[in-house]
C-alpha cells in the first residue's frame, strides 16, 4: 500500500517536472504560453471584436456619407432659394421703375424739344433806316402777357399825374361815350388848366389842347410808352374819335381799361 502511494507521488512530481520544464522553455522561445484550447477560444473572440468593429465601423461610414450628401443638398437648395428671390426681387424693381423710366424720358424729349424749338423773328428797318427784329409769337398765352407800366416823366407838370387819379376814381367799367368830357372835368379838377375846353368831339381835343392850354406834342407813338398823366388823342373817319389819359396802370377817360384804344393815334400831349 506504500509502496503504492509512493510510485503515484513520483509520477506526480514527474509530471509536474515536465510541465514546469515545457513552460521554460515556452518563456524562452516568446510563444504563447496557453493551451490549444485557450488559443483557439482567444482567435474566436477576436474574430468576433474584428467583424463588430468593422460592422461598427462601416456603419459610421454610411452615416457620416449620408451627412454630407444631405449637408451638399441643403446648400444646392439655398443657393437656388437665393437665386430665385433676386430674380423675383429684379422683376418687381423693373416693373416698378418702368414706368417711371418711360415717364421720365418722355419728359425729357419734351424739355429737349422746347429747348431745342427754333423762334421765329420778323426783320424790318426803321424809319432811320435800321434793321431791327422781333420775334414772332405763334401761341396765345392770356396769363403769361403783362402789361408794362407807365413810366413818370419829371418834365411834364406834375398836376398831369393828379389829373389821371381824378379821372380814375370817377371811371366807370364801361364806357359812356363821354371820354372827351371826363377828361376836361379831371384836367380842370387838377388845376393843370383854368377854363374848360370849347371842343365838342374827342379828336380835336389836341388842337384844343395846344393851342388854347400850352399842351405840346411828344415824341411817342406807343401808347404804353406815353407817360403818367399825358393825354392821348385818336383820330376816326366817321366818328367823334376818344381821348384817355395815361395811368401808371392803363387808361382811363369815363371807363378804365388795361390796354389802349385800338383807334389810330393822332398824338401823345402834354404840359410841360
């Protein structure tokens, strides 16, 4: 029985020797130093953690794809966003600015065709013998035309120009068929003569005038350029003819006008 126990002990010692040396020499040669067993049973797990992490992997892969193609379309689509305002925000200037710009060249060629637009002017020589020219007024413009005023001529008697402002406050708005005789009351009214004129008719107020009150003649044959106070006498063929007397502002006789009498003029007259 002994005997036995001591064999199973040395055997055991034995093996535990040999396996002892094997590890040894395992440790020297750098080999793993593990069963079969255990070796194929590491290869398996990590074959697995390989296949995980390439699955793990490939779909990180797919993912990260999926975000830039998303990420590519989003900035393709708000680029033509973009571009399809501006186009929007072009279209609606120009048809808001159309026709302003249509206005403003219409505008334009207007102003350029009045600066542009030649005048006519009609020559003519003076009884001097000078050449002189107007120009021709082919439109009729009633509240452009302004009548010029009467200028005051220091040489005449001054009591000419309070004989215009008696006989325009007793003027009338139309006329009478009196103006030879409103205008002898206003002369005398003023003091520029003594005595009322003897004459009857309206044209012969100037030989009246100058030979009876020391009136003289002036040089002017524009009515609007005879001065505050002179008496002007036109002529008629078949008529009394009219006398009016100049104010700073039209003529006056027994009614006052802006413009003169369209008769001939015999004269412009005046005191000295």
């Amino acid at each position: 029985m002994l005997k036995r126990l001591f064999t199973a002990l040395v055997c055991g010692f034995a093996i535990t020797g040999q396996m002892r040396a094997q590890e040894v020499v395992v440790a020297r040669q750098g080999l793993p130093s593990f069963s079969p067993r255990v070796a194929s049973a590491t290869r398996g797990r990590d074959s697995e953690s390989e296949t995980a992490t390439e699955t793990k992997s490939g779909s990180t892969t797919l993912t990260v794809e999926q975000m830039r193609m998303a990420g590519a379309l989003a900035a393709k689509r708000q680029k033509e966003q973009t571009l399809a305002e501006q186009t929007r925000a072009m279209r609606r200037s120009s048809y808001n600015q159309g026709p302003q710009r249509d206005a403003l060249q219409v505008v334009t060629k207007e102003k350029t065709a009045k600066n542009t637009q030649t005048i006519a002017h009609y020559s003519y020589k003076t009884p001097g013998g000078k050449k002189e020219s107007v120009a021709v007024i082919t439109q009729y413009y009633p509240k452009q035309i302004v009548y010029p005023f009467a200028k005051i001529d220091r040489r005449i008697d001054g009591k000419l120009m309070r004989a215009a402002t008696i006989a325009q406050e007793r003027a009338h708005a139309h006329s009478r068929s009196m103006c030879w005789h409103y205008v002898k009351e206003a002369l005398l009214a003023s003091g520029v003569i003594d005595s009322r004129p003897k004459s009857e008719l309206a044209k012969d107020a100037a030989e009246d005038l100058v030979s009876n009150y020391g009136f003289k003649k002036l040089s002017v044959s524009d009515p609007f350029a005879a001065p505050v106070g002179s008496v002007l006498v036109y002529g008629a063929n078949h008529a009394a003819g009219h006398v009016e007397i100049r104010t700073q502002d039209g003529f006056v006789s027994d009614f006052f006008s802006k413009t003169p009498s369209p008769r001939p003029l015999l004269g412009v007259y005046a005191k000295l």
